[in-house]
C-alpha cells in the first residue's frame, strides 16, 4: 500500500508539471526552537542535480552538492561532509516543500514556499 502512495505521489507531481527544482525559502518550523540548528534555510535545488543551500544563523554559511529526490525523500550530498537525508514532500500544487527530520529525539518540520523557478 506504501509503495502504491509513492507512485501515485510521484505521477501526481509529473501530471501537474510540478518539480522540486528551484529556489525555497523556509517559511516555518516546529518546534520553532529547531530553527537554531536547522541545517539551512534557504535552498536552490537545480534540474541538473545539484543544490547550493545557507543558512543565516550567527553568520551566513553555505554548502553546496548533489541532490536526489524522489518524492518522500530529499538527499543532500555536500561536495564537503556526509550526505544529509529528510523526509520531503511537495504540496500546495508543488508551491510549498514540506521537510522533516529528527532533532533531539524529537521530529522536526521544516515548511519552505518556492521562489521561482531556477
């Protein structure tokens, strides 16, 4: 039955022309206390597979690589660390970008709204 989600979630994307490719900026997180240790808050993923992501927190940091997503997960594989996976859905007609992990035993969702197109 899980698989059959994923495959339903994925042909729902590519009908409605909806893709994961541009520029998001976080709009919200909860718990709100995770914002300190998110690890970006604005991400541009591009059609060729790579990323470039930051984080305004004490300071600008950036990080770029590769990336993969496949419809419930969003891989992150920094050119200078350890690949980073989130559970990651689109929603919102492909408007909002919805990504969770754990932090500090507790689950973490980020919500990021799409900026344009790259």
């Amino acid at each position: 039955m899980q698989v059959c989600t994923w495959i339903v979630t994925g042909l729902v994307a590519v009908l409605c022309g909806c893709t994961v490719h541009g520029k998001w900026n976080m709009k919200d997180i909860e718990p709100t206390a995770a914002i300190r240790d998110f690890d970006f808050s604005v991400i541009t993923l591009q059609e060729d597979g790579t990323y470039y992501a930051e984080r305004n927190m004490g300071g600008i940091r950036t990080t770029s690589g590769t990336y993969r997503f496949d419809g419930r997960l969003l891989v992150l594989d920094p050119h200078d660390g350890e690949a980073m996976t989130f559970d990651a859905t689109l929603s919102g007609d492909g408007r909002r970008l919805v990504v969770g992990k754990f932090w500090r035993d507790h689950k973490v969702k980020a919500v990021f709204a799409r900026k344009g197109r790259v």
